[in-house]
C-alpha cells in the first residue's frame, strides 16, 4: 500500500457529541423534539443533508434547515470533538514510512479542515477533501479517484480506512482496498451485509495490516 484514505466521523476523530448538540440546536430553533445521542449515530454517514433528512420530520424546511446546520456546525464543530485514541502516532507511522495520507468526508469541507488542523498537525495529511459542492459524496468514488490521481498512487495501491458502509463502499467503488474500523459508529454485524471483510479495532492493526 503506497497511500492510505481515512474517513474523518467515527475513524479519525469522535464527533458525534458536537453533531448531536448541532443537530439539536436545528431541532429545537424549528420546534422539534431533540433527537437522543443513537439517532445521531444513526443518521451520520452521507453528508449533512441526509443526516438532516433523516431527523427532521418530513414538513421541516430541509434547505433553510441545512444552511443553518452547516453554519452552527462550522462555529461550534470543535466544542466536545475528541481524536481516537492512537490516531496520532499511526498517520506519525505512516509518514514515517512514505506512505501517503489522506481524508475523505462527507462532512462540509470547510468545517472538516478546521476540525483536522485543531487536532492534528497540518503536515500529517497530503489531501483533504470534504463536501464542497464540487464532487458527489460517498460513496461515489470520484473524489476518492481524483485524490489518489493528485497524490499520485493508483487506487489498487491505496488502503481505504473508515467505519460505516458509506467508505466501504466508496473503496468498492474506488478499486481501493477497504479497511473497517471497529471502535466508531458501526458494528461488524452492520457491515458484513456490505461486503465487509477485513477488520481493526485498534489504530495500531492498521499498520500490521499493511
């Protein structure tokens, strides 16, 4: 493997408490009951319009309501965000070992940058790519495909890292190689209907894998 892809919700960085209290604010401001910490989880995955969809009721004003939700979230994304534990020194391993990396999102790009650069340093990345508007989101692999073109690996040297089913199948998708992390929102019994094969729950795993 000459490169490896991360997911950012759930693989790199635990961001469920600032996507629930965000999600929460949206709720209450259209006078909504709040959603609990599950349906969150739930929800996450396929960018902030499905999580919208997927927890305001079907009257709700889902454009104006989605607008809001990335503004809170780009002010208040960072508040109760948390890395996973071991994150730090395996994207240290991998730079060490020339190995390229790489996070694809769902997430709005801006807020994505900013969450990354709060807890990692800026030179553990060679890409980062969150929903701009300017390429469909996973698991459509054209944003993946057009990462691996710019760092120059092709996508069947490439290790794609994530913990729902959306990354594994943007790697299906992709020709890369799909890697599923256990310690975020998913469970193994979750993914194995999607095709899942190969496992971690420890970031160390990712390094004996390759």
């Amino acid at each position: 493997m000459k490169a490896v892809f991360f997911d950012l919700d759930g693989t790199l960085l635990d961001t469920l408490p600032d996507l629930h209290a965000c999600v929460n604010v949206i709720l209450r401001k259209y006078g909504y009951d709040e959603a609990t910490l599950p349906e969150v989880r739930a929800a996450i995955g396929n960018g902030a319009r499905k999580l919208l969809e997927r927890l305001l009721p079907a009257e709700a004003p889902l454009g104006d309501a989605l607008k809001e939700f990335r503004r809170v979230y780009t002010e208040n994304s960072c508040e109760l965000t948390r890395p996973y534990d071991g994150a730090r020194e395996c994207l240290s391993s991998l730079k060490e070992r020339g190995v390229k990396t790489a996070v694809i999102t769902n997430k709005p790009h801006e807020a994505a940058v900013k969450v990354l650069r709060k807890y990692f340093s800026a030179d553990m990345f060679d890409f980062i790519a969150g929903d701009s508007g300017d390429f469909p989101i996973k698991p459509d692999p054209t944003l993946a495909r057009y990462a691996a073109l710019t760092l120059r690996v092709s996508p069947a040297e490439t290790l794609f890292v994530g913990d729902g089913e959306t990354d594994l199948l943007t790697a299906q998708n992709a020709g890369m190689r799909p890697l599923s992390a256990l310690w975020g929102y998913r469970t193994r019994e979750q993914l194995a209907p999607f095709g899942a094969r190969d496992f971690v729950e420890h970031f160390a795993e990712i390094l004996r894998y390759i």
